[in-house]
C-alpha cells in the first residue's frame, strides 16, 4: 500500500494553507515520466451535503482497463471551501483512501489539477509530494486560457496562467470538449497525455475519473 510522508500539520486557517503551499512547492519534481505503467490510480471526492464527503480511490490496470483495487473512506470535511485550496478538503480522506489499498499503483491520476494552480501546487502536486508517487492532475474545467485545439483525439494546446504554459487542452475524443492536464510529482507532460488518452479510449473522461466517480456515487 502507498506509504504518506509526514510533512506539514493540517492546517485550520488560510495563511496557514498559503504558507504549506508555497513551502511544499519547491519539492515537486518535473522529471521524465516512469517507464512502464501498469496500474493507475483514480482519485475523486464526492460530497453529500456541504461538508459531508467520500472519497474514493480505484485503481485501474492500464491496458485492460480493469478495476484491481477500490477503497472508501466517509468523512467530514475539516476545511473551509476557498478557492485554491480544495486540497486541505481533499487531500486527507484521500489519503486516508490510498493507504487502505493492498495495490500500490504506479501513478496517480487526479480529478483536480497540478502545476495548472495559481501557486503551481494542486491536489496532484500535493498528492504526489505527500506519498511520493508520479502524479498528474486531470480537470474538467480550465485554469488559465487556451486556444481551442484541433477536433481530432490527441489534438493539444498550451494552458497558459499568467502567460506561462502549465498544462494542456486535450482533446481525448473528436468533437468532444478538451480536458485540462498538468503534472502533479514525478512525471512530464508528454507521459501524462499520453497516458489519459490510453486511459480514455470511448469517453471524454479517463476510466480512472470514471471508475472512482461511480464508485463515489453508489458507495
């Protein structure tokens, strides 16, 4: 199971948060992907009312798309709902989750955001950074601005914040709307889209994001 590394207190104020985010951030790796993925580990968080949440870890094998492990953890969220800050909301179950798996996946796909973060330190960077393993963030919705790309699956153009590039626009199905990828820990950007493409071969989404969210919406 993934191990998490003991590296800050959570935190009960937002200047705490802030100060935990920009110390945390110099620990991320930008590196050449790892070789040879076979299991990928979705991570999503559902909620039930405004506290109240559920996470969800599934982890998939990436050539049969396959779900080897799940785990579930019920809880309450302890912070505040603040913009750039989910993961002090998130990212504890979460890890609560990963550790109650009997797998340990070769990388971790986030329905959230990495490097594509106003501080360059989103949920999959936190994620990555807390356990060590490669990481990459996967959003629904853009941060930052980028030009449409072409229609066809693969197609890909630069996320810009503050007119810096931090992840992709990618188009994972023709005519479907792009999703948003950023490096979380331990990986580039070329292993990340071309690892949620082999993981979205029918759907706009990564079977990673879907597996979890189902499992998140019936547990």
């Amino acid at each position: 199971m993934p191990s998490v590394r003991k590296l800050h207190d959570w935190p009960s104020t937002e200047q705490e948060a802030l100060a935990i985010q920009q110390r945390l951030r110099r620990l991320v790796r930008v590196e050449p992907g790892p070789a040879g993925i076979r299991t990928a580990a979705g991570l999503d968080v559902a909620y039930r009312d405004n506290d109240r949440l559920i996470a969800v870890v599934t982890v998939v094998d990436v050539t049969s798309l396959s779900v080897l492990d799940t785990a579930v953890v019920h809880g309450r969220a302890e912070f505040p709902y603040i913009s750039g800050l989910f993961a002090f909301r998130e990212a504890p179950p979460l890890l609560q989750a990963l550790t109650r798996l009997d797998i340990e996946p070769d990388i971790l796909v986030c329905d959230g955001h990495g490097l594509a973060h106003p501080r360059r330190f989103g949920l999959a960077c936190h994620l990555g950074v807390l356990t060590d393993l490669p990481s990459i963030g996967v959003g629904k919705t853009a941060v930052g601005s980028y030009d449409q790309p072409g229609i066809h699956r693969g197609d890909h153009t630069p996320l810009l914040l503050d007119d810096e590039p931090v992840g992709r626009a990618l188009r994972t199905q023709a005519n479907v709307k792009p999703v948003f990828v950023s490096v979380g820990h331990r990986t580039d950007l070329d292993t990340a889209c071309d690892l949620i493409l082999r993981l979205a071969p029918k759907y706009r989404l990564p079977e990673t994001t879907r597996t979890a969210d189902h499992l998140g919406r019936t547990a």
